[in-house]
C-alpha cells in the first residue's frame, strides 16, 4: 500500500496536478509586474480636475485592463503641454506608462 501512495505521488508530480510551490508563484508575479512596468496602457476616463501649468490632472477612469481597476486619480503629463486645450469635465483618451503611471498621451475622446 505504502508503495502505491508513493508511486501515486511521483505520477501526480510528473502530471502537474500539485500546485505550483510559493517561491514559483512569487517569481511568476515579479515577472507579470515586469512586464506591465515595461507596457505602455491606454485608457479612458473623464477630467475631474486639471492643473496644466503644473502638468498634473485627475482622471475618472474605467479599468485599464491589465495594470488596475476603475478608479479616479491624479496623473502626471510628460511634457506638462499635452495637456494644453482640456478642461474639467472632458472625456479622454489617454496612455501611459506602467511603470511611472505618466501620461504620454491624452486626447478628447473620439
């Protein structure tokens, strides 16, 4: 009986059944926030508050769909000009790094 569990055991390691251990699921996790760091990610949202000289404006946004869930924040343009011509209440389209979460783009919404 004992060999059966044994053999039961190697069989199931062999398969893939046991789950990963931790450490592998940790460095896969360092590995996808590696990857989004590195992305570039577009979203959408509505301007809540905008100082353009400062080069800083807050967005109502919709889920930017592998770096985070809808929310309203406060984002920093690079250069502060692109945001020149919007105002509080505009929807926009926007991208930005994964990383630094820096706008490199924004634009009305089409």
């Amino acid at each position: 009986m004992k060999k059966c569990v044994v053999l039961l055991a190697a069989a199931a390691l062999c398969a893939g059944i046991f789950p990963a251990s931790a450490q592998e699921l940790g460095q896969k996790r360092v590995v996808v926030a590696q990857a989004a760091a590195q992305k570039i990610f577009h979203g959408k949202g509505k301007i809540t508050r905008l100082n353009a000289d400062a080069g800083f404006v807050t967005i109502a946004h919709e889920d930017i769909p592998g770096l985070m869930d809808a929310m309203e924040m406060q984002f920093e343009a690079k250069p502060a000009a692109l945001l020149k011509g919007l105002k509080v209440g505009d929807k926009v389209d926007f991208a930005l790094e994964g990383k630094t979460y820096k706008l490199l783009e924004i634009a009305p919404a089409k």
